[in-house]
C-alpha cells in the first residue's frame, strides 16, 4: 500500500508539472446517499439526503485531459441518526473532454470522517468516483457523479459487520 501511494503521488506530481491550463472554482451538490451492509442490515435502511460543497483545481494537459483534484465536504450515511456520517473528501479524478461542453472522469477518493459523535465509523475511507460534466457556459457547469465505496466503513472494534457508502451527486459551479 505505501509502494502504491508513493507512486501515485509522484504520478501525480509530474502530471500536474506538466499541466498548460490551471482552471479554480467552486462547486456545491445535492447528495443522495445511503449503506450496504454486509450481513443485511436488521433495521430499515432509509438513504440520506444530503448537501456537499467544495474547492477545486483542475488542471489541463490538452484540449482533451485534465486532472481535477477537489477538496469537498459532504454529508452521507443513512437516514437514520446512528448511521449518518459527514465527510472531508479529496477526490482525484482523470477527466476526458468529448466536446467542448461535455467531460466524463473517474478516479479514487479519499475521504477522512468528520462526524465525531459516531465512534462506531472508521476514521478513513477508500471510494471509486465516476462522473459527467456539462458546461452551461466557459465558466458555469452542472454535473452527476456516483461514488461507491471500496473500503469498509465501520470501525472493526465495534462489530462484525462491513459497510460501504455510495453516494449519488448533483452539482453546480464554477470554474475561474
């Protein structure tokens, strides 16, 4: 695991290196997130609707590929109290541009709890994100992005069972 964090890290650094554009922006979302629980949850499983908001960089290496790095705030989990975690998201996502309007990108997420009140979550977690762009005009865009969790969630000291996030976004922002 360091061996691949150390790589991706100097992946990353020499691929931002090498950007010719540098876009900022600011981007806010509508999230409808819920759990999968393995074993099956005994209790009723409600998603959660949720706001996340966030900071961005992108970084272009052509017309057609950039990078966009985001730092995000989002609150998921369930609708239910005991099963609701917020979250402090660092996406990393490869974008590729099919027309001048319209991105697709996919990429990992990092993402560190920052609901204390629930010791029951674990304090990392490890997600996959894939999504679309569109934009209103060269500064305003809407987008969808779905992010599935690939690490378990709970917190292995207070039970057996395994969880893992999803979360479907839609968002509007701004790009500088």
């Amino acid at each position: 695991m360091k061996k691949f964090l150390l790589a991706s890290i100097f992946i990353l650094v020499t691929l931002i290196g090498s950007a010719q554009e540098i876009k900022y922006g600011v981007r806010g979302a509508l999230n409808i997130s819920n759990l999968d629980f393995d074993p099956d949850s005994t209790f009723e499983n409600k998603h959660r609707n949720g706001f996340a908001f966030a900071g961005f960089v992108e970084f272009g290496f052509s017309e057609e590929l950039s990078l966009h790095t985001e730092l995000q705030w989002s609150a998921e989990g369930g609708k239910d109290e005991s099963i609701r975690a917020d979250y402090l998201h660092l996406p990393i996502m490869l974008k590729l541009s099919v027309s001048d309007r319209l991105s697709f990108g996919a990429g990992p997420q990092i993402s560190l709890k920052t609901w204390k009140n629930n010791d029951a979550f674990s304090t990392f977690a490890f997600s996959g994100v894939v999504g679309a762009e569109y934009m209103i005009t060269s500064e305003l865009f809407v987008d969808a992005r779905f992010s599935y969790g690939l690490s378990n969630i709970l917190d292995e000291d207070f039970t057996d069972a395994e969880a893992k996030n999803h979360v479907m976004q839609f968002g509007f922002g701004i790009k500088i």
